[in-house]
C-alpha cells in the first residue's frame, strides 16, 4: 500500500506510540444513543467546486450510514488560508463530541515540521484527531501547454506563473521549494486564490500559466485538461513516481544532483501522499472517536458509496486514521538537521 511505502520513505523506526483510543470505552447503544437525532458538521477548507468539496460532500452523504444512531451530516465550505483558518477552528473552536469532521489540507498536519515557531497552527502534532485519509494521489506542477514551458528546468529561463491559495498550503509551499532547490527564476509564485474554482477559471483566462495540483483534483475540476492538450504535466512533487501518473512524467529529484536536497525534497513531498485527510477536534470521547475512525473505513469499503466515486471518476486508496496518525508521528521523530534544512528552504 502506498501509505508503507511512504513509511519506508521516511527512513522511521520510531517504537509505537501507546494507542490513543481505547479498544472499547463504552457499549455501541452508548454511541448510538449519543448520536441519534444529532446533526454533524461537515467542514471543507475550500470553496465549493473543487475536488476537496466534491470528496467531503460525497462521504458526507455515505459515512453516516455506518455512524452508530445514523446522524444526519451537513456540510459547510470554511476556506482560508489553504484551511489553516479551519484547522484552528477545529482545534479551538468546533465542539469535542464527536459531531465536527473536516477535510483539510495534508500540508496542514506537517506544518510544524515545515514553519517550527513561525507555524500559524494553533494546535499541536497529533492533537488532531485523525480520521482517515481518502486517496493517495501524487502532486504534480503543470504548465499551459500555451505557455511554451515543455520541462522543468526551462524555468531557469522562462517564466510560468504559478497561482496558490494561501501561503501554508502544499500549492504554495512546493513550488516554492522547487524554485529554491533548483533555482528557478522564472517560477513566478501568486497566491490569494481561494480554492481550485478559481485557480482553474484564472488558467482558463491565462491569467496565471501553471499550477501545483493533484491527480485526483484534475480528475475532479478539469478532467478533459488531462487528454486535450490544454495542460503539459512538467514533474511529479512525490518521493517516489506514482502509478497515477503518466510513466514519462519524470521526479522534481531527476533535475537536481545533490542528495541532500533529495533527503530535503522527500521530506517537504511527503505531506502530498495524503491527498484528502479527515479531521477530527482533539479531545473525543474514545468510543466516538472509534466510532468515526470505523464508519470511515467502512464508507471506504462500501460498494454504493464506490460505485458513485467510480461515476465521478475519483480514485478511493484509503489511509485509516490509526496508519495517518503513524505516519504523522514518525514524520515529527525526523532527525533535527533534516527539519532545519527543510525550515530554511520553505522560509517565507
């Protein structure tokens, strides 16, 4: 599964944490009686139209069939500053019983790692409670094919503007990376963009020439830009190459030789295996906690809910909320020179 491959990645050997849940704090009817007639919020970092919203509203519509007591689910766009204004809403603000989901971006749960003090995260690593992850899916910089720009180190003489929400999000935070690795003068970087709706209609009018994007958000927003020549896909922003990636699409790490700004890569490119976590408010009681990290990856497993994903074209590749939180902790146990290389690169 690609979540162990991106453990191996890591190089972790951290022993296991003791578990954050307990096995069975209270009856199923408990749980069950707690959320009976109740109504949980669906929170999504981005305006609605992209491939976050189309994601969270479609498990919304799944997970509560397997939520003991069948709540009702409602969902709510909170975008800002690529969902860091959700995230701290989640930590600060949302209610600790079980009826806060969010669905923000993978950059978010890294963020310590990547800004150390100068982070605008209100909360701590693994505070959050992590509920699943929805799809493994490689980022990828593309360009209009318009543009002129056909490879990545073109950009030492060419330019492409690249638009980005807000400045801690992965559409920010890896181009930037790449043009200081790499020393691209010509990646022009605009952030503000309140989610992929208008970063795509800003493309459309060639307002912008390019883009740090997932697969699987072009599946969602602009799936025809993938087989009519709009786009040309310049690099894969992964560790490793992707199987959803078109084979010839090369690694940002075969344009640079040294091996230490591949160790520096890595680690900034790890936060783009999580494409689609879901969060909970730190502080659940256990058995609800359980109880939503279950009926997640039982809506993961539930063939109506994957027969719609399969209408939409969107990949299912489960993480479960036990195997996000190893990752992250094993993510945060990186050795201290590493996460200050990373911090100087990504300094804003």
């Amino acid at each position: 599964m690609i979540r162990h491959r991106l453990t191996a990645w890591l190089g972790a050997a951290s022993a296991l944490m003791p578990p954050l849940l307990l096995p069975s704090a209270a009856t199923a009817d408990e749980v069950a009686d707690f959320y009976r007639g109740k109504t949980i919020t669906m929170f999504i970092g981005y305006p609605s139209g992209g491939g976050y919203d189309l994601y969270a509203r479609t498990i919304g519509r799944h997970i509560v069939r397997h939520i003991p007591g069948t709540p009702s689910i409602v969902p709510q766009n909170m975008p800002g500053a690529s969902s860091m204004l959700l995230a701290n809403h989640m930590a600060k603000v949302a209610p600790r019983d079980g009826t806060a989901l969010a669905a923000v971006n993978s950059a978010l749960l890294f963020d310590s790692i990547f800004q150390g003090a100068a982070s605008k995260a209100q909360f701590k690593p693994n505070e959050m409670l992590t509920v699943g992850n929805v799809v493994s899916s490689a980022s990828v910089i593309i360009a209009l094919s318009k543009s002129g720009v056909t490879r990545l180190d073109d950009l030492k003489t060419k330019e492409l503007v690249v638009g980005a929400t807000g400045r801690s999000g992965d559409t920010y935070l890896l181009p930037l990376a790449i043009k200081r690795v790499m020393g691209l003068d010509g990646l022009k970087i605009v952030p503000g963009y309140p989610g992929t709706r208008e970063v795509a209609i800003a493309l459309e009018r060639a307002e912008i020439t390019g883009r740090v994007w997932d697969m699987e958000g072009i599946k969602a927003a602009r799936p025809q830009w993938l087989t009519d020549g709009t786009i040309r896909i310049l690099a894969q922003l992964a560790p490793k190459k992707m199987p959803e990636v078109p084979a010839d699409v090369p690694l940002v790490k075969e344009f640079v030789a040294s091996e230490d700004d591949h160790k520096v890569l890595d680690v900034i490119f790890m936060s783009t295996i999580l494409a689609r976590p879901y969060i909970a408010p730190p502080g659940l009681p256990p058995a609800r906690a359980k109880a939503l990290r279950d009926a997640f990856m039982t809506t993961m497993r539930d063939p109506v809910f994957l027969a719609e994903m399969g209408k939409l074209n969107m990949t299912v590749d489960p993480t479960s909320g036990e195997d996000v939180e190893r990752i992250l902790r094993d993510a945060h146990a990186l050795p201290a020179p590493l996460i200050d290389k990373v911090r100087k690169l990504l300094a804003d």
